[in-house]
C-alpha cells in the first residue's frame, strides 16, 4: 500500500474494472491510499445474481469441504499477518497494536467457523409424548438460507467482516458484501484470500460505492434471504422496515456503561477501564462510554482514572508506541467536538482533555454531565468518558439503563448478591460481572436489546441466524 492501488470489484470469481472510482484517503493525515471502484445498480445487481447462482454449489458441499476451506482461510490469515495488520491501521487509523489484535481475532473467528461447520446439528423429536403420536419418528435439521448481504462497519474492517462471512460460509451459504467506504480494503484483501483457499466462484461477492442504493438494492431483492448490518441504529432501523419477511440481524452500537461499586479494588480495574474507555479512540461498539462510581470513592477513582489516561501516547497509527489517533473522519471529530461544547454548556467540566493535537482528539474525561446530554444519551465513539458519582448501585442501575440502548453493561463489585442483582436488572444483552462492557471473545453470543438491535452474533449464533430449521416426520404405522 505504499503507492496508489486501483482496486476491482469482487463479482462471480472476476476482478470488476468499474465505472466511476473514488480516492481513498487515511484518517492519520489524510495521505491518499487507493481509488476504490463505486459499483452502480447494474454491478449490483450482478453480485447477487452471482450469489443466487452459487447457491446449489454451497447446499452440495459436505460439511467439511466448507471447514477444510475456511481453515485454508486461516493458514492464508496466519502467513499474511502483519501485511493484514498494516493494512487495517492505515485505512482505519487503528494503533498498530490494536491491528493486530484484530488480525489475531480475525484468525480465532474463521477457526471457530470452521469447526462450527462441523457441528450442524438438529434434534429428535419424541412425538409419542402426545396422543396420535405413537410409532413416529420425528427430527430437525438446520440447511442454508442462500444469499446472505452483509453489511460492515469500519471500526473492525477484517473481524467484523470475519463475523459475517465465516458463519455464512459455514452454514452453506453465498455472500454478497458492502464494507464500509472507509475500510474497503481489507474487505478485497480477503477477497484473495478466499480466492486462494478455493472458495467457488460467486460464493463471496463485494461491492463498494454508495452505501444508501446498495443497502436498498440488497434489502429489496428477493433473492437476498438475509441481512446482516452492523452500524448506526438510523440505518439498520430503515433496513429492518424495509427487509419485510427476510431474517435480519442488527448490531447498532451502544453507549454502553460500568457500574464500580464501593469496594471495588480499584489498584485492579483502573488500567482496564481506560482501555475500555480509549481503545481504537474508543471508535468500538462496546467502548466504555459511562462509569457510575459509587460516592464513598468517586474522587479516588477520577483522580486513579485521569493518572493512568495521561500516560496513553498519541500519534501515528504504524507508530508501535501509539495508543491513540485520528477518529475516521474529519465529519466525526467536529460531531465530537460540537457534543462537547454542548455538554459544557449544559453544566458539564472537563477533567482532562477535549482538546485537538496534531488533529487528534485528546482522550477525554467529562464530570457531572447531565444525563440528557447528547454526549452522554447516544453513541459518542470517541475518546470520551463520561464518570458520574451515585449514592447506591441501585442508582446506578437505573442510570443505566435510563438509555434508548442496551448492548452490554458491567459492574465490578466484591458482593455476589450485587452481582447477581445487577445480572437481573440491567437491561442489556451482556452483563460483565468484574469487567468491563468491552470485553468480547469471538465465540460467545454477541447482541443487545432495545436500539442496540436484533439477533445474536458468534458463531454458533450466527449460522442459526442463516439457516432454517425443517422438520421430518416418518410414519411408521
């Protein structure tokens, strides 16, 4: 990526040349990287024809065929390791460290894929537990819905893709993919990737270009069966009117929240929660947007909390000492920078931060935000934390999920019953009981509720999702 690469659309096994090309620019000083094809409806269209032919030929394939290719998939990942790391950190500004531990997950996520195609299973039926049922032998089974049109994010350009694509491979299904504008890249990296390891023609199929036709052009096709969008909740919502009888999953973000409660060993939770709060300039779903402190040590963890955020390091992505850098865009840092003068406006102080270096944001502390505040009730994804001081941690709960979202929420606490009171009633899909909402490993179920969305990711999860579950029934009378 060193010099200006023209990419191709993905379509039916063929590099595209496409119509018209847009400049793909770095969010770290906004050094041109590649002209990137912007597919029209006709390229679309395309693709998902490719795809709905492709069916058959993914129905067919035994089990391990799927696996067999998914670990090729793997092996590629593992050899072009670092090349797949630098790439992510230049199109998506991403620390180097942190690029590479989304190569790694990266990797873990087609692994699991691949066994995970090994075990689709049903379950038999015992339909002699009703009247009428005697003598008859009934069990499920789980097949391939057919088309699946993803739709992914920039913040993790090659896992997040992996969480799509991995679990539709597995299951027998075909791909048509829309990666984010700003993160096409990696997306067409694996795209090789796939091509090498013998995936057949038309299975995987990427478009770029305008996000608004093709999102409408996928949801609208009759031969798409399945959407799978991880984005902003305006986009999916209109996504989700739009699909009608098609199955839809929707991951939509968060602004999600820690509960510490008063003998919380804060020597322990302090360096974790920054790296919640900041990691990839807190640009994750799952970023640790709220803390709720409990009085008798809000002022020991603001004073713990700030220490430890100001020996993060900023700078360039490729730099190995660099923790933070430039958000995606231009757009997303006046957004951040508007919220935060609303906030102060609104009563709010900053305890460390809300400044710009180099175009940078500085990792941000805010007190006593009110909680309507537009930097507190939506999705900041930015390095900004916001740490509030209540009386209880029944407060807290409720301040919790005071929120049109619910992704994940955590609490660290040394009382089990608090723990467990806190499982019960925060309202989200993740409870973290001593961690941080942030943490995620790529085999568990992933999804929230409320405007954080619909469905599950992980895996197993995910090829749920994608296929459909027929019963058999054999009479034996």
């Amino acid at each position: 990526m060193s010099v200006i690469l023209k990419e191709k659309l993905y379509i039916n096994g063929e590099w595209i040349v496409a119509e018209q090309y847009k400049t793909l620019f770095s969010p770290y000083k906004h050094q041109p990287l590649a002209e990137v094809p912007v597919a029209t409806a006709t390229d679309v269209k395309h693709a998902i024809e490719a795809a709905y032919q492709a069916v058959d030929i993914m129905r067919k394939m035994p089990s391990h065929e799927r696996a067999s290719i998914l670990e090729r998939i793997v092996a590629l990942f593992e050899e072009r390791f670092h090349e797949a790391a630098e790439m992510i950190a230049k199109e998506a500004g991403k620390p180097i460290k942190a690029a590479r531990v989304e190569v790694s997950r990266t990797i873990q996520t087609y692994k699991f894929a691949a066994e995970e195609a090994k075990r689709i299973t049903g379950e038999l039926i015992p339909l002699d537990a009703a009247p009428g049922g005697e003598n008859r032998i009934a069990y499920t089974k789980r097949e391939p819905i057919g088309v699946v049109a993803a739709i992914t994010p920039f913040n993790f350009p090659m896992n997040l893709v992996a969480h799509k694509v991995g679990p539709a491979i597995a299951a027998g299904n075909t791909v048509v993919l829309k990666p984010a504008s700003q993160t096409p890249m990696s997306a067409y990296f694996l795209a090789r990737i796939c091509e090498e390891a013998g995936l057949p023609k038309g299975v995987l199929n990427i478009v770029t270009g305008e996000g608004r036709i093709i999102g409408e052009m996928l949801t609208a096709s009759k031969l798409v069966k399945k959407i799978t969008f991880t984005g902003s909740p305006e986009v999916g919502i209109k996504l989700r009117k739009k699909a009608g009888l098609k199955k839809v999953t929707l991951e939509l973000g968060s602004n999600s929240a820690v509960i510490i409660d008063h003998n919380a060993p804060l020597n322990k939770i302090i360096s974790r929660c920054v790296a919640g709060a900041f990691s990839f300039q807190g640009q994750v779903c799952i970023s640790l947007q709220r803390i709720y402190v409990h009085e008798k040590i809000y002022s020991q963890f603001v004073k713990e909390f700030i220490e430890e955020t100001k020996t993060l390091k900023i700078g360039d992505p490729l730099h190995e000492e660099t923790d933070i850098s430039a958000l995606i865009s231009s757009n997303d840092s006046q957004r951040v920078k508007t919220w935060l003068e609303e906030a102060i406006e609104e009563g709010a102080s900053v305890a460390l931060g809300g400044d710009m270096q180099d175009e940078i944001l500085n990792p941000t502390v805010l007190l006593n935000v009110p909680p309507t505040s537009r930097i507190s009730c939506h999705e900041v994804f930015a390095p900004v934390v916001l740490i509030t001081k209540v009386p209880s941690i029944d407060v807290a709960i409720k301040e919790v999920n005071d929120s049109q979202f619910g992704l994940q929420a955590g609490i660290f606490t040394q009382d089990i019953n608090t723990a467990f009171e806190a499982a019960d009633k925060l309202e989200v899909g993740g409870v973290l009981i001593n961690d941080i909402p942030t943490f995620r490993v790529d085999q568990m179920p992933y999804g929230g509720v409320k405007n954080s969305g619909i469905g599950r990711e992980g895996i197993k999860y995910a090829i749920e999702e994608m296929t459909e579950m027929k019963l058999v029934i054999i009479n034996r009378n």
